[in-house]
C-alpha cells in the first residue's frame, strides 16, 4: 500500500477505537432499538451482596440470599411481561400472532442467531424495547427476590450493571473493532484477494500476541468473534446496521469495570497495534493484491473519463497514481454553438510538470451507460443504514429500526434521456398514512417517508459519482 493512503486509513481505524468514538458508539447501541436480554440464572444478585459486603457499603451481618428454580422463574416471568410489550409494540404483521416471529427482530435472530432464538423460545432470553426497560426489569427483578430495606435495595440495584456483550453478542468495545473491520471492508470493496490477505494477517497477528502473552485465550475468543460477527455489527458503509441488536446480561459492576473492562482495554490495545501496521506499510502479504489506494483511484477516475471516443470505452488502470495523469489530445478540437466535435483521441500519460488544459470545452459524461446490477446492489446495501441515519425529528424518528430495514430498491429504468429512475418500496404498513398523498389525518409533509428514501438515495448516488436520477415509490 502507498504511504498516504495507508496513513489515512490507519488514521481512520485508529479513530474507530477512540474515547469519543466509544462514548458514541454506546450511545448508538444504547439507543432506541430492540435489546436482548439473557436470563439463564441469577448469580449477578448475590455476587453483588458479597462485593457490597466486602467493601463496606452493606453491613457484614447482611447475608446472601438463598435464590431457587422458583426464584429465576420469578425473574424470567417479570422480563417475559417486558417481552410481551415489545412484540405488542413491534409485530411485523397487525393482524399476525403475538409472538417473537412476528417481530423483525425475532426474524433476525432466527436467521443470524439460531442459537439465541432458541433461548428467547425456551425463555432464557427475552426482546425488550430499550436499553432503558431493561434496568427497570433489573429493579423489580431485585424488589421481588432481595427482602431488605429499601436503602439497601438502592444500595443493590445501583450495583448491578447492563453489561453488554451476552451471549453470542459483543461488548462496545468490540462493536467498535467491528466498525473499523467494516472501514476496511469498505476500502477493499469487491477485491475477495485483498480480503482474504488482510483477514490472514490480522489471524497471524493475534495469534502471535497469544503465543508471546500479550493476550490470554478469553481475549484471542472475543477478537475472533468480531471477526466473525462485523458484518452483521456493520452496514456496507462501516458504521453501525440498523438491524445491530445489542446483546445484554445482569452483571456485579466490579466485574464489569474490573474483569470485562480489563479483557476490553486488551482486545483494544493489540487491535490498536494491528492498525498502526497497517499506516507503516507492514502487511506484506497485501502487497501482491490491489491495494487500497489502486481501488480509490479506480473509483475516483472513472466517472471523470466516462465518455465513448469513436464508440471505444476508456478503461483506467488502477495502478495510475492520479497526481502524476496528465490529459493530451492529439489532433484538432472545434466547435460551434451546438455541439463539440472532437477529431483525434484522448490519451492518459504519466510524468512530472503542469498540467496543459485542452482547448475548447470538455464535454460531459452522460448517463446512458450506467449498470441496473451496480445500482440496485450498491443501493440495497447501503439504503437501510443511511434511511436510518437520516431520520429523526420532525420526520419519522428511529424507533424500532422497522421501516428503515423494509425499505429497498426493486427496479432501475432508464428515461428517455438516459438517466436512472431508481424505482423503491417499503413497508407501507403503518408508514404509508404519513405521505402527503395518502388522505390518511396522519399525513405529514415532514413525516412522509418518501422524503427520507429520496434523500438517502440521492446521498448513496452521489456516492457513487451518479449525476442526475429519479425517484419513485412503488
């Protein structure tokens, strides 16, 4: 990898395992989407007494309490009310069943997480609505079982944190190595060699950090998970998916600032030295592949020298390093007030010195050559995360992550002048009231969800160097 460009994306990945960008990310994985809960015991309650005990904040006299079957079927009774208000709130189809397969979430986890599905079916795990139900579930899960005073039970509750992380699920320090797993996923878009080259060294590096003891094999396993899990953390833009589920258990608060937190700030450390290698140049192994500067100068060039010269389309060589292109014509270039006639051709060449603009206009690319596979692809991959970015108040808020996951794209036409019309559907139960057109009371210009879709196609559009295009819903 050239050296600039290594530095930008070492930059970029070093970012994603910043203070700031945690405080963010927790905020993201705390926000208002569905939560899984796991509920398999209830050994966070009295593991908290004998912590609390042995510091001094609750009296040596208080003892632990004897907790049964009975007891953790208590516990899971409270969170499955929890559930049911979730699936209440949430069911994909109105007029469907009341349960966890009826939820998006529920279908999520049947399709990605089979194991924890059946766990949220045996109950040992529950769907909540947010981060914020869950610690109200913890203090009447804790009033029901812990007989105290009620200073004590604040003493208790306090003391029991929302862990993430439970589970198959990962802590926020993870989710934020997967985010900058995605960042280079991104990067290597399309390129499965560079992948695969960057996926083994980063294999070789943590297994070289067991072997000398930088790591222990409990952080090896949550380095290795997110490896696995990124792609379901992450959308194609490498920021956090809008059908990400937080994972959660009960956990004693010592253990979770203590224990877990040194595991994170261990993972975080070694990934941290993985990236810094990836700004010196030292993943040798990608230096045989297309490197990641080659695929941003490809991306970058193309949509600028996109045009048909005697019916011949021009190819750019990835390997050209855009600083050193020159444009020439050979040949003569006139005009007159209708067109731009060109006669000759137009050459790339690599070389020191200024750069001479051709006389007379450039003409413009149009849009008649674009790809209906690239589109629709790059559009449904990229739609609902960036519908979910751009909502909020006044428009539709993010609430459940529903609509934004029902939206896609399932059609690109081209008009007669050649431009896209990217045709888009989404789950018009219960959002279609809200468009203006609709005659429901409920329509709102600034809650219409077309208004959303719209925006966040052009944005991804843009992305990929597309000029004008159309929109319609249908």
């Amino acid at each position: 990898m050239q050296s600039n460009i290594r530095k930008e994306l070492a930059e970029g990945l070093l970012a994603d395992l910043s203070k700031a960008e945690n405080v963010r990310t927790r905020k993201q994985v705390q926000a208002a989407r569905p939560q899984l809960l796991f509920l398999e015991d209830l050994d966070f309650i009295n593991k908290t007494i004998k912590e609390l005990v042995s510091r001094g904040r609750l009296a040596k006299s208080f003892r632990q309490v004897e907790l049964t079957d009975a007891d953790l079927k208590t516990a899971q009774n409270i969170a499955e009310t929890y559930q049911n208000d979730f699936i209440k709130r949430n069911k994909d189809f109105n007029g469907g069943a009341q349960n966890i397969e009826n939820t998006l979430a529920g279908m999520y986890l049947k399709k990605k997480f089979p194991k924890d599905y059946k766990k949220v079916l045996a109950k040992k795990a529950f769907l909540f609505h947010s981060f914020k139900d869950i610690a109200q579930c913890k203090k009447e899960i804790i009033q029901a079982l812990v007989k105290t005073t009620k200073n004590n039970l604040k003493k208790l509750t306090r003391r029991i944190d929302r862990g993430h992380g439970g589970g198959d699920g990962l802590a926020v320090s993870a989710v934020q190595i997967a985010k900058g797993m995605g960042r280079v996923d991104k990067a290597l878009d399309g390129d499965e060699e560079a992948k695969t080259a960057f996926s083994k060294e980063f294999e070789g590096f943590i297994q070289e950090a067991l072997k000398t003891g930088t790591i222990t094999s409990a952080v090896k396993d949550d380095l290795t998970k997110v490896q696995i899990q990124y792609s379901q953390v992450v959308d194609a833009n490498g920021k956090l998916s809008a059908t990400y589920i937080p994972f959660i258990e009960y956990q004693n608060k010592y253990d979770n600032s203590g224990t877990h937190k040194a595991r994170e700030v261990a993972a975080k450390k070694v990934v941290k030295a993985f990236f810094e290698k990836v700004g010196a140049g030292e993943l040798t192994s990608l230096q045989g592949s297309s490197s990641i500067k080659e695929k941003m100068i490809a991306k970058a060039l193309t949509p600028l020298v996109a045009i048909k010269i005697k019916n011949k389309k021009i190819k750019i060589d990835a390997r050209i390093d855009p600083r050193k292109v020159r444009l020439r014509t050979k040949g003569d270039v006139s005009q007159n007030k209708k067109n731009v006639k060109a006669t000759g051709s137009l050459a790339l060449t690599a070389g020191k010195g200024a750069h001479k603009q051709a006389r007379g206009k450039v003409q413009k690319a149009t849009a008649s050559n674009f790809s209906v596979a690239a589109i629709m692809g790059n559009m449904n991959a990229k739609l609902p995360g960036k519908v979910a970015e751009n909502m909020g108040s006044p428009a539709l808020e993010k609430r459940t992550g529903r609509f934004a996951a029902s939206t896609r794209v399932t059609e690109v036409a081209k008009t007669p002048q050649g431009y896209p019309s990217v045709g888009y559907s989404y789950q018009k139960d219960p959002y279609s009231v809200f468009e203006t057109t609709s005659g429901s009371r409920f329509a709102d210009a600034h809650r219409d969800p077309r208004v959303i879709i719209d925006k966040s196609i052009r944005e991804i559009a843009a992305e990929m160097a597309i000029g004008r295009l159309y929109t319609r819903r249908v």
